[in-house]
C-alpha cells in the first residue's frame, strides 16, 4: 500500500517522541521512503542515530549543517527545506507540541522542521500530543481549529495517562493507529457515504454454563472488510462474533456471541444499508437443551448424547429481506464448489457470493491470505493468492460496479 510513497516524519519535543522509532519502522516495512526531521528540543527525548538508522536517510535537525554545506550533494544552498516539502507525498507530524502547531498557524519558521512544513506541497497530519491543560486550553483550540481550516489534517489525541502523571486527553495514539490514519489519506475515498454493515467471526452456542460450540474463524476477513471500506470512507458498522481482532476505525462495533443475537443485531442496523457483507461463520446448530449449570461426568456414563437444532440462517433472511441494499455472502466449500456456491447465491438471493476452499494452501481460517472467487448470476472470477486485506478491497471493488 506504501510502496514506493515519500513520508516526511516531523517529530517535535513531546516525551512521545520514543514512540515514534515504531512508526518510522512501520512505514519503511510497509514499503515507504521515510526522511526525518526533529525540531533541536525533540532530540532531548529520541535518538536521532536510531531514526537514522530505522528510515535508513540522514535526520535533518537544525536549519544550517555543521559541515560545510557548499559541499553538501544534498543540501542546496538554503532551499534544502524547500526540497523536502517538495519531496514528499505526505508529511505527519508526530508528536506536535502546542508551541510547534503555534507556530504553524502563525506562519513562523524558526527550525527546520516548522520551514518544512511551510514549504510543503502535500497533505501535512498533524498529531496534537500535550497535558490535558495545554490540549484545552483555549488557545490551542483555537490554533487546531484554524490549522483545520487551513486544511491540516488533524489526528485528535486520546485519553490516556499523560507523562505529567495525570490522567486526561492529549496522550499521542499508539503509531500503529498514527500509521493507518496515514495510510488511509493515500486511499481514495470511493465509498463516501455509502453504509456498509459487515459480519465477522465465528458464534458460539453454550450447551451448559462452561461449554459451547463453535468454529475455527477468527474473524480476519471480516474485520478486513471493515477496515479496507472504513479506509475508502464508508461509514461501517461490524458485528462479530468473539474475536481478538483489533479495529480503530469503525462507526459501529457490536460484539455477539450467538447466532440468534447475531441476527437480532443484524436486522437492527440492516436498515438504511447501501451494502450488507455476511462473512460471519455462523454456528449453522445448537444445542437442543443449554444447561444453566455444568454438566458433571457421570462415572456410569461412557457417552452423552448432543441434540443439535438448526439456527437461523442470518443471510438467507436478509436474502428474503433485501429493501434497498446489494447482498453479499461467502461460501466455503470442500466439494463442488462452484456448483455449491451458485446454488447458494440463488437460494440466498444474493448479488455476489465470495467462494473459498479451506484447503487451498494459504486459503481459510485465521490465515493473513486467501484465495477466493467471485461469483455472480453471471460471471466467476478467481483471484489468484492475495492477503485479506487486498481480498477485501476486491470484493469492495465489485460493489462499486454494481451500484
Ligand atoms: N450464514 C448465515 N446464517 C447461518 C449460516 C450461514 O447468515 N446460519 C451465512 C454465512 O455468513 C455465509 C453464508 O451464509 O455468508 C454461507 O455459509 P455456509 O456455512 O458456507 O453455508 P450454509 O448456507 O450454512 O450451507 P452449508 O453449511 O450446507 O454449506
């Protein structure tokens, strides 16, 4: 997604500054040419040999070199700031310190980072990170609402435990989350104002106070369908099934545990969908009779009895149901799969069924890849091995032909 995008990182003197080690190394893995600027104070709270050495580029601090910069092959007499802003495709400035967004709002340019930043031809986020005091003071507000409206873009601090001790707003976001909301300003936001309902992970049915049944799925595919629409600017509520997945950027998250409290959750948030993504591995039994307290072995017994009841089937419903919404569903299938998978798309009435075969190498649950094809009444497209992240945003894809 990165690849071969041109990140400058601003860091400027907050103690978050040692977070930002991480995002740097985020960025380079993820393919991206990474250049660093600190402000003098940041260097009093990260090393500028370790970013030096993690974006694998020089750390530019102060405005004039200590060598003798006529010599310099990459510093052009007194527009070497002007050349970076230049250079890059996105410019994120983590941590930014109340003083340093001042200053970017009063136009002063003082160090080299802040002329940087006014020389800067692209997109320039902003990550606000300060004591709590400091984030509200009225002062500040009014600078992060100017800079808003000079078109900064602003990744809003959290509340966390602050470097003071105190606990309040304006801790930085984990560089993980600092990472997706960069990537997210490179995606087009194709599906803005589209509301898309996803389903993920698996449902668990008790059979008495400690037990159930379930299945394998994590969750994976479905949380990276959230991801990848919430991305493209869809506004997503998900509701899954236990599942350790993570997720920052969706509207709406709504854990479940059984089917019947998947489709109850399902038929609430439905309505007003432009698109409905069923990837959930609903449990298709459950136990005839839960017990309400644990099951003891019976030392007479050698064997128990299990009386399974078909579920509700959430997507041949919404199939049933389908008022002003595209469906989508998945199939697994082990044996005659497309045959399987076609029959399914009719039953279900769906407008495009995601056909898997858990046992393709690379294919099926808790696995970062899959392989996948896509069926409609009247075409099959088979997708070669591609992580689920990019399977989402095929699959997301297809709806945008379809609407
Ligand atoms: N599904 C559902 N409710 C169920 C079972 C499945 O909404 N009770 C949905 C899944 O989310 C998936 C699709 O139906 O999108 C296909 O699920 P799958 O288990 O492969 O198919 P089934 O219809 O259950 O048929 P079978 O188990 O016979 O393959």
């Amino acid at each position: 997604m990165l690849k071969g995008k041109k990140i400058i990182v601003g860091i400027s003197g907050g103690i978050a500054a040692y977070k930002i080690c991480s995002l740097v190394r985020l960025f380079v893995k993820n393919g991206a040419e990474v250049r660093v600027i600190m402000t003098p104070s940041a260097v009093n709270f990260v090393s500028p040999l370790t970013l030096s050495v993690l974006s694998q580029n020089e750390v530019v601090i102060n405005m004039f070199p200590d060598e003798d910069w006529s010599k310099s092959e990459t510093v052009k007499a007194g527009t070497w700031h002007i050349s970076n802003g230049m250079w890059a495709d996105m410019f994120v400035v983590a941590p930014a310190t109340a003083n340093t967004m001042a200053k970017i709002n009063a136009g002063i340019s003082d160090n080299f980072l802040l002329s940087a930043v006014l020389a800067a031809r692209c997109p320039v986020v902003l990550v606000p990170t300060m004591d709590e005091d400091m984030f509200k003071n009225k002062i500040t507000q009014r600078n992060l609402a100017d800079l808003k409206k000079y078109g900064y873009r602003i990744l809003e601090p959290v509340v966390g435990e602050l470097a003071s001790g105190l606990y309040g707003m304006g801790k930085m976001p984990e560089p993980e989350e600092i990472f997706d909301y960069v990537k997210s300003q490179f995606i087009k936001k194709d599906l803005k104002g589209k509301k898309i309902l996803v389903t993920a992970g698996p449902t668990r049915q008790p059979i008495d106070a400690v037990r159930y049944i379930s299945n394998y799925s994590t969750g994976k595919m479905g949380f990276e369908i959230a991801r990848a629409a919430a991305e493209r600017g869809a506004d997503i509520t998900l509701i899954t099934g236990p599942s350790s997945e993570k997720i920052n950027a969706v509207d709406n998250l709504i854990r479940v545990q059984t089917t019947e409290e998947m489709f109850e959750a399902v038929k609430k948030h439905c309505k007003g969908s432009s698109l409905v993504i069923m990837t959930a591995a609903v449990s298709d039994f459950k136990p005839k009779n839960v017990l309400q307290n644990k099951m003891k072995k019976d030392k007479k017994v050698s064997s128990v009895n299990l009386e399974l009841e078909k579920t509700v089937d959430i997507l041949q419903y919404l199939g049933k149901n389908k008022k002003g919404f595209i469906l989508f569903g998945f199939a697994l299938e082990t044996d005659n799969q497309i045959e399987n998978a076609k029959r399914k798309l009719k039953e279900k009435n769906l407008d495009l069924i995601v056909l898997n075969d858990p046992n393709v190498e690379g294919a099926g649950f808790g696995t970062d890849t899959n392989v996948a094809s896509l069926i409609t009444n009247d075409a099959i497209t088979e997708l070669p091995l591609m992580s689920k992240y990019e399977l989402a945003n095929s699959i997301l894809d297809e709806y945008l032909k379809k609407k």
